[in-house]
C-alpha cells in the first residue's frame, strides 16, 4: 500500500480531490491509520480509481459513478447505464444545436442594430376591408384562425395575411388574437367578422428571422414611440409576408414580418 501522497501521484487525482472521494464513497482507502488518520491506498484503489477516471472522460456524473460502482460488478452491467448515456448526450446535442441557431439569430440582430433604428417607418395603415377570426388562446393558436379564413374567404382575400393582437401585455394562453385576411368583397360566414378597418397613423418595421423573435424589434418600437410622445393603440399588426408554404417549411431565418404599430399621435 501506499500513502495519499503517493496514491495521487500515482493516478493523477489530487489530494483534495481524493478526500472528496472519500467522503462522497466512491473511492475509499484501503487503511486508515488509527493514530495519524493517514489514509493508504492499494491495488483495488487504483484499479477503482482507473474506473472512475475513465467514467467521468465518457461524461458520467459523481452521482452516477457512484451508482455504476454499487451497482455493476460485470462490465456488462453497464449496458443501461451507457445507453442512458447516450440518450442523454442526444438530448444535450440537440439543446446546444438549437442554442447555437438563437445565438446566430442575436447575433444577426446586434449587427444590424445600428442601421435597423433607421428602417422605422412612419405612414399609415390604410382603410381596407378585412375577414378575421377572433379568439383566446395561445400565439401560436392563430394558424388555426387562418385555416379556417382560408375555407371561408375562397378566392376573394388579397394580399398577405395579418395577425391582430389585442392586448398590450404578455399573456401566456389567454391571449386576445384575431387573424385576417383583406378581402375584394364583403363575405358573410358563421365565425368570421367582416368589416371596413379605419385608416390609422402607423410605424412599421421589417423584421427577418423565425417567428417568436421579434422581441428586439418591438423594444425599438416602443422606445421610438415614447420618444416623439406617440400612444400605442391596439391592435398590434403583423403581416406574414414571408413564412413557410404550405408543404415546405423553408428557412426561418429568410422569414419576413412586417411589424405594424398603431399610434395616436
């Protein structure tokens, strides 16, 4: 046997890190000196400690070393602890992937910041004749609403469909939406309203990029807004110009909205 000292020259772990070991059970000395409290290792420790290294080079936790060191005594044991594993690595991958693709999107947004203060448009949204649906739910319940235009309207609507939100807070499966579709004529349907939308003083901006991530856009709306003393008024505007067709998805990144705020001035 061999002291600490050694031990941990031997196997490359540290002193502090082999008492951690210890107290956590995984690693054990073989001694214990009575008088001293020095701690001795011998060949089962080593072989331990060659375990547990290459467990945590594969990924594994403290926790869950701990657990394949009680539980396995064949190394075909480890069969179901590898495959969670690796199910767990697919799971982290994906996450990152995603992570990697919003990094890239913000990124995008911080580039072009400067120049995307200058793009806010003052005009008006123009007096047309509009079909909408009209629900509470989720924001993302509002293709349903265009589902069912699309039944209902035929080949009278023009123009790219609109999304009309009510409500100037967050809400998270209450929200108060409506989608819309312009229309050539009048068309009178159960559940679809139907009615002339005023001209109305408006700022726009083009945002590119998937849906759910206009939240930098409208921060510049608002803040432009406050500052030349304009009122937001409801609803909010958001024209699909470009999104997913019908069969292909497309690329998020190339979607484009037209974001529409209505303002008192």
């Amino acid at each position: 046997m061999v002291s600490i000292g050694e031990f941990s020259k031997t196997i490359g772990f540290t002193i502090k890190t082999l008492r951690y070991y210890h107290d956590l059970g995984i690693l054990i000395p073989e001694k214990i000196d009575g008088y001293t409290g020095y701690r001795y290792y011998g060949e089962n420790a080593f072989n331990r400690a060659a375990a547990i290294m290459t467990l945590k080079n594969l990924g594994f936790s403290l926790h869950e070393i701990k657990s394949i060191l009680e539980e396995c005594s064949e190394e075909e044991d480890l069969s179901v602890f590898i495959e969670n594993k690796i199910e767990d690595v697919k799971n982290k991958i994906s996450n990152l992937r995603q992570i990697q693709k919003q990094l890239a999107h913000y990124k995008k947004i911080i580039t072009v910041q400067s120049a995307a203060s200058f793009s806010i448009k003052e005009g008006f949204f123009p007096e047309t004749l509009i079909c909408g649906v009209r629900i509470k739910g989720k924001y993302s319940d509002i293709g349903g609403c265009f589902s069912t235009l699309m039944k209902k309207t035929g080949g009278v609507s023009t123009g790219k469909p609109l999304g009309f939100f009510y409500d100037l807070e967050y809400k998270e499966d209450d929200a108060d939406i409506e989608g819309c579709v312009m229309v050539k004529k009048e068309i009178n349907a159960a559940g679809i309203n139907c009615r002339m939308f005023p001209e109305t003083p408006s700022v726009s901006i083009v945002h590119e990029g998937p849906y759910g991530t206009q939240s930098a856009d409208y921060m510049k709306f608002f803040s432009y807004c406050s500052t030349k003393g304009y009122t937001v008024i409801t609803p909010i505007i958001e024209r699909y110009s470009k999104g997913p067709g019908m069969i292909i998805k497309g690329n998020p990144d190339k979607y484009q909205t037209e974001l529409i705020v209505l303002v008192k001035k």
